[in-house]
C-alpha cells in the first residue's frame, strides 16, 4: 500500500470532474479549504455557494435547492454536518427524500489535534438512523473520489463520510468497480473475517498480513457502504469463517459493528468483536497517537481477531 491523499481531498476533485453537469451545485459552511470544495468553486463559481458558519441554514438551503431540479453538495465538518444541522438533514432533506450529497469532511478520530469538540464518533448512527439516507465511508482516494460520482447519480440523500488525514492507496482506479450498497472482499480467508469501513480498511488488511504469519487465515471486506448495508456479504463470510471482527474509526455503538451485528442476529449468529471507539469522547494529539490510544490498530484487529476464534471453539 502506498501513501495516497485524504478521502476529503479526492472528494474535492471528483466535485470538480461531475461538475461538467450544470445540474451540480456546491454549498460550503466557510470551511472549502478545508473540505477541499475550494476546487469545484475555483472551476464553477457560478454554481459555488458559501453559507457561512450556518451550517442549518445550510442544510435547508440545499434542501430548497435540490426541490428545484438541481443536485446539491453539502459540505463541512462531519460534526457540523450530522450534529449541529441534525433537525434540517432530518426534515428538510431525508422526509422528502431531496436529492442533497452532504460531504461530510474531518470525521472521527484522526481529526486529531482538533479534539473531541471536532471529533466526530456518533454520525454513523445519526445518519443511518434516519429513512431515505444512504452512508458511505470510503476506505481511500480512489473509492472516494468513484463514491462522490456515483451519489452524484442516485436520486435521493446521502451521506459521505470523509476523513482529514491521508489514506494509503488500496485500489486501482482503472479496474475497481465501485458499486453503492455492495461490500468487497479484499482477501479471501476461512479462520475469521474482518469487516472494515474508511480509514480502518487498511488496518484490517495489515491486520490480516500479520495473522497470516500466526497460520491464522483471516478474509478481509470493506464495507464501504453502511446504509444500505450488503447482508449477503456478511452472511456469507459469517457462514464460511464462523467468527467476526469489525473495525471502525467511530463508536462501537450504532456504528459498522452495530449493523453488522442487526444482520448476523437475524441471519447468522456468530461470535462478533469490535475495533472502534469503545464510547468515549476522544482526546486531542497526532491522527496516529489518537488512533493508537483508542486501540484502532493493526495489532489491536489481531489480538480480536484471535478472540473471536477461541469464542467459536467454546
């Protein structure tokens, strides 16, 4: 895996490649350097507009927008995005179903030096909780940037989940077929299967190089789409291997983990652990120092990865 840039950064150009179509528009809450939708604005500017720090307003502008024909991107910090503009994404965009992108940017931990104030570990849940609205986490550049495209093609909500700091590159743009609502499998294996979304992919993959040293054979998935989750995807894995890791850069509770534990329940019960934020706020540091505090590492995946075995075998 080689160093690529920040899922927010291949947002910001994908935004500039869709806008060709005169149907696009760009909201921004005076955060487009940031989010990177400074891209888009220094190509279209006409159809660019900066709200202000009003992110609410925000939202039900581009629900207003979007009522008229057009296809509006969203965008500012995911904790902005998902808390403070709650009630707008809520009515004004999901209960009539606009057809509104929110681009949400800085999500998680790896925000980092900005702190918990910023760090945003709940807006999975919020968002996946809410009718009519699709999630996505993409795992690095590419599949932000073939995410970005392909909600600029559905009619409805959605929300993407971007992340501030650099992913390594996972996939080929040239032959990675980028699908919404399916999950892919990024190694085939029969012990246990690790099940990742955004930044912790990578993670899982390394997780799995490291297993694979121990004679464990772990399949790793991405599941880049958390709503509409790929249930066949899980089950499958569930039936084959018998035991589950699921790794998140979000809280264990309402996030990847807790989806894939609604289908396992119904579907396939087996012995499921959790890599995410183990609810608790974060903390203010380095991406990589936070990430390792709260335990969303390679080594942290294999220790429960290792645990989950041992609970099929009682």
């Amino acid at each position: 895996m080689s160093k690529g840039i920040a899922t927010r950064e291949a947002y910001g150009n994908a935004l500039a490649q869709i806008g060709e179509d005169p149907r696009i528009v760009v909201l921004d809450a005076d955060l487009s350097k940031s989010t990177k939708t400074a891209v888009f604005k220094n190509k279209y500017p006409e159809r660019f507009i900066n709200m202000g720090i009003a992110e609410s307003n925000m939202m039900a502008a581009a629900a207003g927008i979007a009522s008229c024909g057009k296809v509006v991107f969203a965008s500012t910090f995911a904790i902005f995005a998902s808390g403070r503009a709650f009630e707008q994404v809520r009515n004004s965009i999901c209960y009539s179903a606009l057809n509104v992108k929110i681009g949400a940017t800085h999500a998680g931990l790896t925000v980092g030096e900005d702190g918990a104030s910023h760090q945003s570990i709940e807006d999975i849940a919020l968002m996946r909780a809410v009718p009519n609205m699709t999630v996505i986490c993409p795992a690095d550049g590419v599949e932000a940037k073939l995410a970005t495209i392909a909600a600029s093609k559905i009619d409805g909500p959605v929300y993407l989940r971007f992340s501030r700091m650099a992913a390594p590159v996972l996939f080929d743009e040239s032959t990675y077929k980028f699908e919404i609502g399916k999950g892919v499998t990024l190694s085939e294996g029969s012990d246990v299967t690790i099940i990742a979304t955004g930044v912790m992919v990578s993670e899982a993959v390394a997780a799995a190089e490291q297993l694979k040293s121990d004679g464990i054979s772990a399949r790793v998935v991405n599941i880049h789409t958390i709503k509409p989750i790929d249930k066949d995807i899980i089950v499958k894995a569930a039936k084959e291997t018998g035991a589950i890791v699921t790794c998140e850069e979000h809280n264990v509770i309402g996030g990847l983990g807790g989806a894939v534990s609604e289908v396992l329940v119904q579907n396939c019960p087996v012995p499921v652990k959790m890599v995410g934020v183990q609810d608790k706020f974060g903390k203010s540091g380095k991406a990589e120092e936070v990430m390792k505090l709260y335990g969303l590492t390679a080594e942290n995946i294999v220790a429960k990865a290792k645990e989950a075995i041992e609970m099929k075998k009682a």
